[in-house]
C-alpha cells in the first residue's frame, strides 16, 4: 500500500510532460475513462488501459477503437515504460498498478487533468455542475452548440443518442464537460469540477449525495463554494434558485444570473403545455417572453435543465431560434428514460435516477405518459450513498405516482457497515403502510419472474438503477 510518505514523494510527478506519445490508463473501463482513451486514441496518442472488470459495451468500444485492454491491474501493465499513465478516481492506493506506479519514475495525472490538457486546451470551456442533471444538461449543451453551427468539443457521462457517444473532438471553440462533485484520485482528494476555469458554468442544484466522502449538506456545500469562489471573473454562473445555492453565493467575482420558478428569476419557466409525446414551454428572461420551446423532454425537472442551457447559451451569443431547434430535435441520453423496449404492449424504460430527488422525478415524469395500464417502479439502490440508511426515511414518498413498487436488495451490502445499511425491506413496509402495492426480492431472477407473471397489455415497467442491474432489461423483454 502506499503510505502518505510514499504519496508526498510521488507528488513531484503529478504532472503532464510537454511531449507525450503513450498514455496508458488505469481503470480505464470506467464511463468517463473509456472516453477518455477513446479521445486520445482519436487524436493520435498510442493507449492502453487495464481494468478488474473488463466486459461490454465498454469492452468492445475499446476493442472497435484499437485500444489494448490488460483484463487485470498488474505492474507488469506498466513494464513498456507508457509517457504517462492516467489514474481514474476508482483505484486505490492498494491496486498494485498503482504501487508500481509509486515506485517507477513515470509522470502521472488524473482524469480531469487529462482533459484538460489534451481536449480542453485553446477552448472555452462550458461546465456542467450540480448533484442532479448534469448529464442531460451538458448533453443538451453540446446539442446546442452543435446545432448553432459551433463544431463543439465534449465529454459527459452518458451516451447522447444524437451522436452515438459520450464525447466529441469538434474543432470549435468551445468544450462542453460534465463536472463531477466525486473525489478525483488517490491522491487528490478534491472534486473533479476544481480542475476547469470555464468560460460558463451551470450549476443545477445541490443536495446531499455521496455519503461515503460528504459527511452532511454543509460538507457538500464547501466543495461547491470553492468553485465559485474560483471561478474566473470575466466567467458566467448560471445557478439554479435553491436555499443551499443561496448559502452558497457569498463573494463570487464571477458574474450570475438565477434560473427556476421563483418570480424574481431572471431566467424563468413561463407556461407549460403537455402534449404527449410534445411538452411545449415558455421561457421569461428578466420577467419578459424570451420565447416558445418545445421538447420530446418529459418532467419538469427536464425544462428546468433545458432552462439552464438556454441561458448559457444566450450569454455566448447562440440564436434562440437554433436553441429552439436544438431542443425540438434533441434525441436524449441512454439511460435517461430510455425506452428499451416493448413486448406484448407492455414497456420498458431504463433511468439512472437514483437519489431520492431523481427517483421522484423521474417517477412523476413517467407517470405523465400516455398509458392504458399502470406504472410500475423497479428500484436497485446501488451506489455508496444509497445502500446506506442516510435516506431511508426520504424514499417512501419518491413512489407516489407508481401503481406498483419493487424493490431489489442491494447486492453489494457487505461494503457498508451493518450498522449504516440501508433495507428495502422496512422501505417495502412503509410503501404498505401508505397504501401502496410494494414488494421486495433479493435477486434480479425473482423480480424478472414476478414481472413476467404479473404486468399486463398497457404497463409501463420503469427500471431505475445507476449499475448494468443483471441486464435486466434485456432479459425481462425476452421473457415477456
């Protein structure tokens, strides 16, 4: 393992060098790193990457890009002497490449670094911050720019279905980048968004999430406060109206304008007309009509992300009829109320929602849907903050809309102090205790066998989990 006496040594070699020719990356499997080394491979760079769990669809990306995959760390990935090596924030200081790293002399660097050396570099960048939305937002922004005639770069954390892809090499002048809030490596312990001084940044909301490196909100909130305390001066911050956005903004030197519901917004939602699949949508600026928009988009908290992009793409001179454009012929992110599929009547979607806010968002959204039957709400809480019991109390209400709640026990249980964990059983009880139609399965098998029998002609099975969930989409459809 590396002590922090190794880890201080190792510091003078957190750099880029001027000249580089490979790269290899560690954890290169990762979303956000697998676009990264498809993005230097792009550019001419020799690349290879290892990984503990290496299979599709991030294993055949690298394949179809030519990029040399190692199915296991080892220092031995390392024995080709690589320029640089890329250290994705999921390896610890016990991976042994990360050891052998600690030992050779080879310049290493993070994830964003990276980024911002060979994508970012001579672009304005346009971040993307904030605990919900920033995939779909910085999606939107990229469709934007493309569709304004900008030739745009990006990198975001889902799959935009208007391009194929989670990143772009455009020769424009601008970048679009998704901000994670997540610690950036082992030995850097700061946000990943600490890394961009952009030309804009938008900021969606801040709640508390991340329980395994946030203690509380008031944790979360420093981290946020020191990017607006360094944003650059001449830069814009378009933020969301929020109480913690509002503890937030104490001496920004940056300039700022609000977007939301409140009445003193300066970019605000106007009217809103669903019409299936269509939502249509005023927008008020400085509380005068700015224009009429219309989105295959559903949920308000959609609009809102559509809100944020309108604004920062005002402030850099994009035509609002091309922004109107952008958002009619917006096609959505894979995984973000995803239909997968339809079989026997019966459909299926996938989301990534999995904070109590997105889950209920997401399930109101979907319950706005043209449907003949009921929507049913499938649930894996997944990630480090929910398998913990931090919102066990939160959850219950997230379900209103669903005509039928399920719930998977998390998997990875055993990572989380028994003390701290969450349990889908007592949330099953309290779902009853509403007046709800709740159960709660162990395995990924069971909830397909219980769909399979039970979900009729109309239903709209919605399948919510931020991990691959067994390829349950898949195979629910072929067995339905």
């Amino acid at each position: 393992m590396i002590d922090d006496l190794k880890l201080n040594a190792m510091t003078e070699r957190n750099r880029i060098p001027d000249s580089v020719n490979s790269v290899h990356l560690i954890a290169v499997c990762g979303t956000g790193m697998g676009a990264l080394a498809g993005m230097l491979k792009d550019l001419g760079y020799a690349v290879t990457g290892s990984d503990s769990g290496v299979y599709p669809p991030m294993s055949d990306f690298l394949a179809e890009k030519g990029i040399r995959v190692f199915e296991r760390f080892d220092p031995a990935n390392l024995a080709y002497g690589p320029d640089l090596v890329v250290v994705g924030n999921a390896v610890v200081r016990q991976n042994p490449e990360a050891e052998a790293l600690a030992d050779s002399d080879i310049p290493f660097c993070s994830m964003p670094q990276a980024l911002n050396r060979f994508a970012a570099e001579g672009k304005q960048s346009l971040l993307v911050t904030g605990t919900h939305g920033k995939t779909t937002t910085s999606s939107i922004l990229a469709w934007t720019l493309h569709e304004a005639g900008l030739s745009p770069s990006f990198f975001v954390g889902g799959i935009l279905n208007n391009f194929n892809s989670n990143y772009r090499i455009g020769d424009g002048p601008y970048i679009a980048i998704e901000g994670d809030e997540y610690d950036t490596a082992f030995f850097d312990k700061g946000p990943k968004f600490l890394h961009f001084a952009p030309r804009a940044t938008i900021m969606t909301g801040v709640e508390f999430d991340h329980a395994d490196i946030y203690r509380d909100l008031d944790h979360m909130k420093q981290a946020f406060e020191l990017l607006v305390k360094g944003l650059p001066e001449n830069s814009l911050l378009v933020a969301a109206d929020s109480d913690a956005i509002d503890d937030i903004l104490h001496t920004p030197l940056c300039r700022i304008v609000r977007y939301g519901r409140r009445p003193d917004s300066y970019w605000r939602l106007g009217d809103i007309r669903s019409e299936p699949p269509l939502t249509r949508f005023e927008v008020l600026k400085s509380g005068k009509l700015y224009g009429s928009f219309t989105t295959r988009m559903a949920g308000e908290y959609n609009l809102m992300n559509a809100l944020a992009v309108i604004a920062a793409a005002d402030d850099i001179g994009v035509p609002k009829d091309r922004t109107a454009k952008a958002l009619q012929t917006f096609q959505g992110v894979k995984r973000r109320q995803e239909i997968r599929g339809v079989e026997n009547e019966i459909t299926v979607i996938d989301d990534f929602a999995h904070h109590p806010t997105a889950v209920r968002e997401t399930v109101s959204a979907m319950k706005q849907l043209p449907a003949d039957g009921r929507l049913i709400a499938v649930f894996e809480p997944r990630t480090n903050t929910s398998m913990r019991k931090v919102f066990q109390d939160a959850y219950p209400e997230c379900f209103d809309p669903a005509d039928l709640v399920i719930i998977r026990k998390p998997s990875r249980l055993d990572k989380i102090p028994e003390d701290e964990r969450f349990s889908s059983e007592k949330l099953v009880e309290d779902l009853k205790r509403q007046g709800k139609s709740a159960f709660h399965f162990s395995d990924t098998d069971t909830i397909i066998h219980f769909l399979t029998n039970n979900a009729k002609p109309g239903d709209v099975i919605l399948i919510m989990s931020n991990g691959g969930f067994d390829n349950i989409h898949e195979r629910l459809l072929d067995s339905l």
